[in-house]
C-alpha cells in the first residue's frame, strides 16, 4: 500500500491491517504519523469495512483538518468528514437543535486586564490581596499599583491565574471546587481573586447569551447523553491525541461508546507542549485503562532527522519520567547536527549562521515566543510571511515560536534563546503551587519544557543552529554541551 506515491513500511502497516477496534498509534517525529492515518482510512475504505459517511478523522486546528481533508481525497478519491473538536460539537448541539452564540476568543483575557486596572482597585480587601503577594502595603500610592501592573512579576502572575481558569474549565471543576479549595488557609487570597474573575467571566457570557469553546464541549457531550447520537459515525480517528484534554476525551469517549464506534488514536507523547492550554498527557499514557482491549503501536522509523539527532533528542527527552519509551531509528547520517553557536552579539552571530547554510535552503527561526523575534534578530523586512535580512537578500526565512512548528519540518532550523532566563529555554519561571489543584504535578523538573526543546531539534531535515549567550547559557545548553552529535561554534 502506498500514500503520496510513497509505500508503508512495516511498522507503519501493522496497525492498518490489523485493524484493532481500539487502538493508539505512537508515532515519532517524522516517522509519517499522517501518512499513517491516511493510509488507514484508505485501507478501510478500499476493504468496504466502512462507508464514507461511517469515518471521521479529528484534530485540533482548521489548518490540519483542511490538510488531512484534502490529502485523504488525493489517496481515496472520497470526501471524509474531517472536523476540529469545537466543530464536532457545534455539529451535535446543531443536530439537536441547540444553538448558542460563540464568545469572542479573548474575553478571559480581558475580564482578568479589566479586573485588575478597575474592579479590583479601590476594593481595599482584593486591593491589599495583591500588595501582599508583592510585598507591598496598602498605604502606597497610586502610582506603585500602576507599577505593580506592569511589571514582569505580576504579568507571570496573570498568566498563571489564567493558566489555573483554562485548567480548572478544562477539567469540569465547579465554583463549589473552588469554595472548597477557599477552605484551606495555603492559597486562600489567590483562590478569592480567582473566584471574583470566575464569576464576572460567567455573569459577562451569560449577559451576552454566549459559551466558550470549553462550554461548547462540554454542552455537546451532556447533549449527547440525553439524547443520544445524531451521527453515523462507526470509525472515529483522532490526530494529535496528546494534546487532549479531559473534556475534548469526555466527549470522544461518550461518541464511541454510544455509537459502539471503532476508535484509533494517534500522537507522540515526546510532543505534549499544551499543558497550559488544559492538555493532559496522563490521557494518553493511559490510554489502555480507558481501553482495556486496546492495543499499542509503535512507529519508529524517522524519514526527517538523522540518526545522530534522534539518538541525542531521544536520550534527552527520556529523562523525562513520565513518557513511553521509543527508539527512533533512520537511514539518514550527519555529522554533529546539532551546533551550539555561542556569541555575546546575537544579532551578529545570527547573520554569521546565514553565511554557512546553503542559499537555497528552507530556513526556519524558532523562538521561545514572538519577543525573541526583536530581541535576537538584526533588521529585517517583512514580505509574504517571509523574514528578508538586507546581507541576505536571497534567503527567505519563516519565524515561528516552537508551540507554532509542532507538526511542520525545514532544512534548516536556527533556534533562538537558549539563556539562562525567565523567558529562556527551559523557561525560568516557577509554575505556581496553585496550579496543582486542578493540574497533576510535573513528576520531573523542567519536564514540559524538555518536551518544547525536543520539539524545537526534531524541526530539521538536517541541521539545527542554536543561538545561545556565551556568558548565560541555559541549564539544557549546558546539558548537551559535551554530547558527541553537537558542535560548538564561538563568536565574539
């Protein structure tokens, strides 16, 4: 069987031919984990086990259901249906004659700005709440609040209330949870702003007769339950999988068992980098307690990296306690390519890390966000999403943040800030002891952002340049120093 006009290797047909009613691929960076997935749909549709109608194929961007639609109809000539989690539920509440309005996307954002510059100010017990998380007396004036709001500190500070809202809905929590948590005495005050901004979010949607995306899921699946299942789905497949939450899963749970529907996952736990966004990888490690019959398959054979990559990403990101190990294989060898560029001018050694990759290479610079796009880069222009460096006319260049690159590969990947920093890589910044009330606890240190690092190698079809600060490299910089796939590069 082929895809694309590319065969299957073995690995890559054992799940397709076995055919097992549940099942979940593990699937390696540039193992094929889509050419996989097609190629099952092709099989099962060339083997009329199942009708068109019969087979959905989820996953979690427009971008990739638009890819997976079409490169389905190239291989089978047939229109599946291919739907993100928030239209799969959108479809179910439409089908049961429930419709709602859709928030617009950053209205949590806003109620937690609004709360802080006005609600909070001049209420003297939520008020004193933050000057004592940042030391600082009520007596202070004005001034010293406006201070408070715009420094670093307190911009971690929002983001992890955020972080503990976006956990605590995609968890299905309640605000009889968080009454409860208000008990103890550890994270009281915090708890009571977060119930205040919980409250105004739910009293502004429902002023405005509108759900959130995580409403939408949770909505579909209770509708589901009473009602039942309006669609004739028997295979579902799910792309992406460890990036699931609790209620994406509640939702595919709910479909399969009351559709008494066939039910293949597939993903790379190496990959998990959502936890922020209410993803849990514990979903997909076990998977086999939800699925007791399931059975597990592995792809391991990598058609990007080269063996030296994989071998020191792979010993790298199994110090991670909680991942299923895997040893990628692949027939592609190259030479130390992993290089450390060292420089105290970032700017400058940038432009010397062009000098050395071929002119018609496809090139990618990855961040740690979109600030180290200012931060790192010298002058550019911008020209169909493309990066134009003056020195280097001739190059086009993508900038992406690693969150961003999750799925796509280039011939060459430069990576910025590799620092010993807040906003380094790994990232600095303590993950508040809050959040483990509607999170489970990171078993290792870093382990998240030893997943985002993986990430960020395993981008390139042959070498990947990271940019690090000679006098601040970051503790994975330093990790990888002596390992026998990297090369040192140093610049004034």
């Amino acid at each position: 069987m082929d895809v694309n006009g590319y065969p299957l290797d073995e690995e890559q047909l054992k799940p397709i031919l076995e055919n097992e009613k549940y099942s979940l691929i593990l699937a390696g960076a540039g193992t094929g984990k889509s050419t996989t997935l097609v190629g099952k749909i092709k099989y099962l549709l060339g083997q009329k086990l199942y009708k068109p109608e019969e087979i959905v194929c989820i996953s979690f961007t427009k971008e990739a259901v638009s890819h997976l639609e079409e490169v389905i109809f190239e291989n089978t000539k047939e229109r599946i249906s291919c739907l993100t989690f928030h239209k799969l539920a959108l479809t179910i509440l439409a089908l049961h004659q429930e419709h709602y309005s859709i928030s617009r996307p950053y209205l949590l954002d806003e109620i937690i700005d609004h709360f802080f510059e006005s609600y909070c100010f001049g209420n003297e017990k939520l008020q004193n709440i933050v000057y004592q998380k940042f030391f600082l007396s009520f007596s202070k004036q004005d001034k010293d609040w406006e201070h408070i709001l715009k420094s670093k500190d307190f911009l971690a500070y929002k983001k992890t209330l955020k972080t503990f809202l976006t956990l605590f809905k995609s968890h299905k929590y309640t605000k009889e949870d968080m009454k409860n948590w208000m008990k103890m005495k550890k994270w009281k005050d915090t708890l009571l702003l977060l119930y205040s901004i919980y409250t105004i979010y739910e009293t502004e949607k429902e002023s405005i007769k509108s759900i959130d995306f995580d409403d939408m899921l949770i909505l579909a699946t209770e509708s589901l339950k009473r009602k039942g299942s309006p669609l004739p789905y028997k295979m579902i497949l799910v792309d992406e999988f460890q990036d699931s939450s609790f209620i994406r899963f509640e939702l595919i749970q709910t479909l399969v068992s009351l559709n008494d529907a066939s039910l293949c996952v597939v993903g790379d736990d190496y990959q998990s980098i959502y936890h922020f966004s209410g993803c849990d990888i514990q979903i997909f490690l076990n998977f086999q307690k939800y699925y007791p019959t399931s059975k597990i398959y592995k792809i391991q054979k990598t058609y990007r990296n080269s063996k030296e990559l994989v071998e020191t990403a792979g010993s790298f990101i199994q110090k991670n306690k909680s991942q299923i190990p895997k040893e990628l294989k692949s027939d592609k060898h190259l030479e130390k390519p992993i290089v450390f560029a060292y420089a105290r001018n970032m700017k400058n050694a940038f432009l010397k890390i062009l000098e050395k990759i071929p002119q018609d290479s496809e090139i990618l610079i990855l961040g740690r966000n979109n600030m180290d796009r200012e931060k790192y880069l010298p002058s550019h222009e911008m020209k169909d999403d493309f990066l134009i460096f003056p020195e280097h006319s001739h190059q086009k260049i993508k900038f992406l943040t690693i969150h961003a690159s999750k799925g796509l590969e280039s011939d060459v990947v430069i990576l910025l800030n590799l620092a010993d920093d807040l906003y380094g890589i790994p990232s600095k910044q303590k993950e508040e002891g809050i959040l483990t009330l509607v999170n489970h606890r990171m078993i290792y240190p870093y382990e998240e952002e030893r997943r985002l690092f993986y990430v960020a190698l395993t981008r390139t079809k042959s070498f990947v340049y990271c940019l690090i600060p000679r006098d601040n490299p970051s503790l994975f910089a330093r990790e990888l120093k002596q390992n026998k796939n990297v090369k040192k590069l140093y610049f004034s």
